[in-house]
C-alpha cells in the first residue's frame, strides 16, 4: 500500500500506538456537545475508518460508554481520548485527529450536528454543514 495511505498515531505518552492503513471513510467536524466534553476543545475533527483498516501494535486503549450504544476509547496511562465507537455504525471506529501523527493530512470535508454549534465559533469554509449528522445511522 503507498505511504501516503498509511498513518501513524498514539495518544500523548505513546502507550497506545495506532496503525491506520488505506483511505478514511470520513473526516468530518463535530459541533456536538458529548464530543466538546469528551475533549474539552469548542469542536472537533473525527477521521473515521473501518475497523478492519486499524491495528494497536502495543497496547489497546481502554474503553468508557459515554452513552448508550457510544464508546470512547482512551489510554489508561495517560488519559488522552482516542476517538469513538457508535453501535449504529458498525465496524467503525472515528479518531480525533490530533491524535495522529500528521493530522495536516486529514482535512474535515464537512461539519456534523451544527445545530450544537457553539454560537461565538465560526469556521469560516463553504464545506456542507449538517444539523445532525452527517453519516446516517441504522
């Protein structure tokens, strides 16, 4: 596979290692308020990918279930969040970019739950903004 599709991330003390090979299925900004919370930033990036397409060379993530049918996989060293599961999407797993190597890579294609918006935040891009989200689920 060419390098350029193959990624490389780990949370902050590098305990969890990930190995994302092949294209993401989505890279998309979330407005919503569970993610604002889980990471504590205004907004986020997620980078989604099958879960076929990723490998933990060194020590899996730990797993909380912020809400029914949602896990939010973090390392249990340092506490840095890893990304998130839904069950109705799945074989999927969403990363928070900046847990990626080189998350200049990976710029969102459009913004998900807007109607959860902070309303002092504005990204100014023409990218399709959707109320809820942007991915439908089963």
């Amino acid at each position: 596979m060419p390098e350029q599709h193959q990624h490389i991330g780990r949370c902050l003390c590098g305990a969890v290692e990930l190995r994302l090979s092949g294209l993401p299925i989505s890279i998309t900004y979330c407005h919503c308020e569970s993610c604002r919370r889980a990471t504590g930033g205004p907004v986020t990036v997620l980078v989604g990918y099958e879960l076929a397409q990723v490998a933990y060379p060194a020590e899996e993530p730990r797993h909380f279930q912020s809400s029914p049918g949602i896990d939010r996989p973090f390392c249990r060293h340092c506490g840095s969040r890893i990304g998130y599961t839904d069950a109705r999407l799945a074989g999927r797993i969403y990363f928070h970019v900046g847990v990626l190597d080189h998350p200049e890579r990976f710029a969102p294609t459009c913004h998900a739950l807007e109607a959860e918006r902070l309303s002092w935040l504005h990204i100014d891009d023409t990218l399709p903004r959707f109320d809820g989200f942007s991915v439908s689920r089963d």
